[in-house]
C-alpha cells in the first residue's frame, strides 16, 4: 500500500506545509492505517469494570473528530499536527493527503483551511 509507506516514512516532529506553501505546523502522531477499521464506538465501560479498563478505554480517544472521519481518518492512517492555525491547537491529515516526505518536512497536496480540525 504506497500511503502506509509514505505515513511510515514521517516522524513527529516532523514540519507541514500545505498545498500553497503555509507552515501548518509539526507532526504530533503518526497513525498507520488499520483498512479493518470500520468504527468508532464510544467507551462501553459499565460501573462494574475494572480501573485498568476504564483508564485504557480513556486512552482511546484519538481521532478527535466526529465518528464518520474518525473511522475514515483510521482506516487510512493518518497525521496529527500541532498548530497555531485553529483555536484546537490541531488538525488531522489523512494519508492520501500526503503530496511527499522529504527530511524533516511532509508536503500535502490540500490548503492548510481544508483540514479537519481536533474537536
């Protein structure tokens, strides 16, 4: 699959520049994708589960998008990216959203404004 050669090829901390040239920001998460990922449930948790379940049920909560991106943004793996650009301080980038890596940058080939934002 060439987008989870290319996801795999960016590290955090990486540097985001858009479509036009704007530095988005930097690289926070890499996620590969998962093309079983077919939804985003939330926590199932009931009162009789254990701490360890509710705290790695807490931990599970990235994409920060609603559900129908979520599962998407899974299913192709995807790029957090810290920036000051939205009130969040983060946007996602989906892998087929991935114009190149080259040392220390990721090049999309969408505007910075066409990224979904963290909710």
């Amino acid at each position: 699959m060439d987008q989870q050669a290319t996801v795999s090829r960016v590290t955090t901390g990486m540097r985001v520049v858009d479509a036009a040239g704007l530095d988005v920001g930097t690289v926070d998460l890499v996620q590969r994708g998962d093309p079983n990922a077919v939804t985003v449930q939330a926590p199932t948790a009931d009162p009789g589960s254990s701490l360890d379940e509710l705290i790695e049920s807490a931990a599970t909560e990235e994409p920060d998008v609603p559900a129908d991106l979520a599962a998407r943004l899974l299913r192709t793996g995807y790029l957090k990216v810290s920036t000051e650009l939205v009130p969040t301080g983060a946007v996602y980038v989906l892998a087929d959203q991935i114009n190149a890596v080259t040392d220390g940058e990721v090049r999309l080939d969408v505007l910075a404004a066409d990224l979904p934002s963290e909710a």
